[in-house]
C-alpha cells in the first residue's frame, strides 16, 4: 500500500503506540553521519536502542540489526531523524544492503518488539533463517506472498513503513485472525534469489529515469522466466530477463532469438550476451518495434 501523507504524519498518526527505526549494521554508515549508531548512542542514550539478536548473527551482536526508540506512546517523534533517515533511505533503495530497514509502529515496548523481530527471521521460512526485514526481502514477499498471511504473521506490528526499490513510501499493516502463513513457492524462490533480483533492478534502472511501483515484482517475474532458458552462466540470464523488461516485445518468440537460445543452452562455452548483439540488423528492427 502507497501512501500520499510524509512519513512524520504517519509516524505521529500512531500516537497511542511505540514508533521505532530499525537499522541494519551490515551495511556500512561514515562515523561522521548522524545516523551513525555511535552518534545515536550519544544522542538518544543507549536505553533507546537495541540489537535484534538475529538467529544465525547472535553470536555476534554487533553485526544484528538495531531497533531505535523515536517515540514512546503519547509522544511525538523527532522530525529531524525522520526526514534524515527517509532521505537516506531513498538515496539508498538501489544498494545491494540498505541501512535503514523501516519505520515500525507497535504496542511493543523494545524489548518484546525485539524478540518478535528475532523470531520473525525463523518464521519466515520453515528450515532456515530469513532476514526479512532487508526492505527488497520484504518487498519481494509483500508481492509475492498472500498479502493475509503476511499480515497475520506481522499482526504485533502495527504498521511497517519502508521505501521500496522504485523510491515510494510503502506500509505493510499486521492484523491478527488471518490464515496461518505458508511461505509459496514463488516467495521463496524470490528470497533464494534475491542478489540476482536486485542486480536486475540496478540495471534495469540504469535504462530509465524511473522504475515503476511494481519493479521488484516485475523482476522477480522476469528472473523466473529467464531462468528457463536454461542458461549456463548468470550473466547470461541476466541479460535475458532484463530484456524481458525493457524490450516492447517478447523477444523469445523471434525464430532467429530461439535459435540463438538452443546454441548457448546446448554449449557452456556459448554466451548469449556475445551472441545476442550479432544478430542482423533487420532482427533488431523487428525486436525494437512496440
């Protein structure tokens, strides 16, 4: 779900409950910016924030994501660290790791909220730990998954608020009573492949000014059917899928494409991104028309 109102609006607009910024340190932060956490230890104390022990990370606490109080109930948030952490989050939406992870409005005190957000990463996927908190993790499940579900598994969490890969403001909303969560194959073949995913939407957004609000949705689709080219090197289903998403056409029912598709499925020593721009210029003619 978008949303016209600022984020400072939202934010306040839950009142009655806790409001927090979640961070994560893997991604690295220069000491000298104000969101630094050394500098929002100094500035909010360190009774404000705390690690969320991730299952596979809790031996080392300090690469955990981290949980900053900006409001208890009743309380305003600051404007300030939410302007700077909205900017910071839109100037990195395109970064293989994000610092800023979201904004989340809860009736959890930090330390219970904490614990959900832990348990959260073992939930998320029957075997294996899920850090689903990473803003293109949760976008692609968000898409991808049953929307009831997802929100009946988040029902401790009011709101999620979080700038998707395409530069909007987007909210998940928890809600209890829902159907109990089964991550879909879809989902979870996306989460398998989020690297890749996020690799075809850098390029991708190197063609356009803009990608459109469905973008992590379309190249999760797009990697999926690239993926049946059978392709020996990444390289090359990269480059398929993101002609599946800039081409006006669908490339593969060209005859002279096809052929081009057996030669390197059948030979690893073939690449498509070799042989692809090598065909006649009345191929392309076609390929390029709307």
């Amino acid at each position: 779900m978008q949303t016209d109102k600022s984020l400072f609006e939202l934010l306040n607009a839950k009142h009655s409950e806790y409001r927090y910024l979640l961070l994560d340190p893997l991604k690295s932060v220069a000491s000298w910016n104000s969101l630094h956490l050394t500098y929002l230890q100094e500035k909010w104390g360190c009774e404000s924030l705390l690690r969320v022990l991730r299952p596979d990370l809790a031996y080392s606490p300090e690469h955990c994501p981290v949980l900053l109080l900006l409001a208890s109930p009743e309380a305003d948030c600051d404007e300030a660290i939410v302007l700077e952490s909205e900017a910071y989050s839109r100037d990195e939406r395109l970064y293989e790791r994000r610092y800023v992870c979201g904004w989340i409005s809860s009736p959890l005190a930090l330390d219970a909220l904490a614990a959900e957000l832990a348990g959260l990463c073992k939930q998320i996927k029957r075997e294996g730990i899920v850090p689903f908190y990473e803003p293109l993790r949760l976008e692609l499940l968000q898409t991808l998954g049953e929307a009831e579900e997802l929100s009946s598994l988040m029902s401790p969490i009011s709101q999620w608020w979080r700038v998707s890969c395409s530069g909007y403001l987007t909210a998940l909303s928890g809600k209890s009573g829902g159907e109990e969560w089964r991550l879909k194959w879809g989902a979870e073949r996306a989460q398998n492949e989020v690297r890749n995913i996020w690799r075809l939407l850098f390029a991708w957004q190197k063609t356009q000014e803009t990608l459109p609000p469905d973008a992590a949705l379309q190249a999760a689709d797009a990697w999926a059917r690239s993926a049946t080219a059978k392709f020996h090197h990444t390289g090359d289903q990269l480059c398929l899928a993101l002609c599946y998403l800039t081409f006006p056409c669908h490339i593969t029912e060209h005859p002279d494409v096809q052929s081009l598709l057996r030669q390197v499925a059948s030979d690893p020593n073939l690449h498509f991104t070799q042989l692809f721009p090598t065909l006649p210029n009345a191929v392309w003619q076609t390929l390029i028309q709307p």
